[in-house]
C-alpha cells in the first residue's frame, strides 16, 4: 500500500470516529512525521469523507477531448492532399484551421499517409 493512500486511509478511520479536522491533521502529521500530507491535502480528503466518499483511491482524471481530429476535419484535410497531394502540411492545416501537430497526426496516423519526394502517398504504396 502506498504511502498516500496509507495516510488516506488513517485520515477515513479518523473522520469515522468523530475527529476534528485540526485533530486529525495533528494525528497524521504525528504517526508520519516529514512524510506527512500537506494540511490542504488532509483537509480535502477529510471533507470528501465527511460527504459520503468511501474509496481512499482519487479518481481518474479526464484526459483532454479532442477536437481538431474529428471526421469533418480529417474528411477536409484528405480532400485536400487528394486534389493536391504536393501540398504542404502547413498550407494544409492553414486551410483547414487545425494546428501543424494535429494536422500532422491526421495524415500519418487517420489517413496512413506519409510523404515521398514532396508528395503525400499512401504508406502501402511505399511499404
């Protein structure tokens, strides 16, 4: 068990029987000495155990959306290599609206493109 969840865990047995939050931070800064949770972190989970949290576990977070990689962007970005296949990425994404990594990730990773002598082809042709 980590040590985190460990001072967690002593953080719910403390709430469970009745501590204050200054007696509970007193407790774990006793029993874990310098390896102690911060008191802002030792106050946010006592009060996620005072309104009804019952895992010691934090949630997981949410990752970002993605939002440059959608059907329609991909949908504009391959019928512009297909009517010009020496464009470039940046004259690409600067039609498009969508950064130079996205654009970039769109077409080597959605469309299985990579770029032979200036041109944009599909990897199996290469390969």
């Amino acid at each position: 068990m980590s040590e985190r969840i460990e001072q967690r865990c002593c953080i719910k047995f403390n709430h469970k029987f009745g501590d204050t939050q200054v007696q509970t931070i007193q407790k774990i800064q006793q029993a874990f000495g310098d390896e102690a949770m911060g008191i802002t972190q030792i106050k946010e989970w006592y009060n996620r155990f005072k309104q009804g949290q019952t895992s010691v576990k934090s949630k997981p977070l949410s990752s970002r959306p993605s939002t440059s990689r959608t059907g329609e962007f991909i949908a504009n970005v391959r019928r512009i290599v297909e009517y010009d296949r020496r464009i470039t990425i940046n004259e690409t994404v600067g039609e498009v609206g969508i950064s130079i990594g996205s654009g970039h990730t769109i077409l080597t990773e959605d469309l299985a493109m990579i770029q032979v002598s200036a041109k944009f082809v599909p990897k199996l042709l290469v390969e």
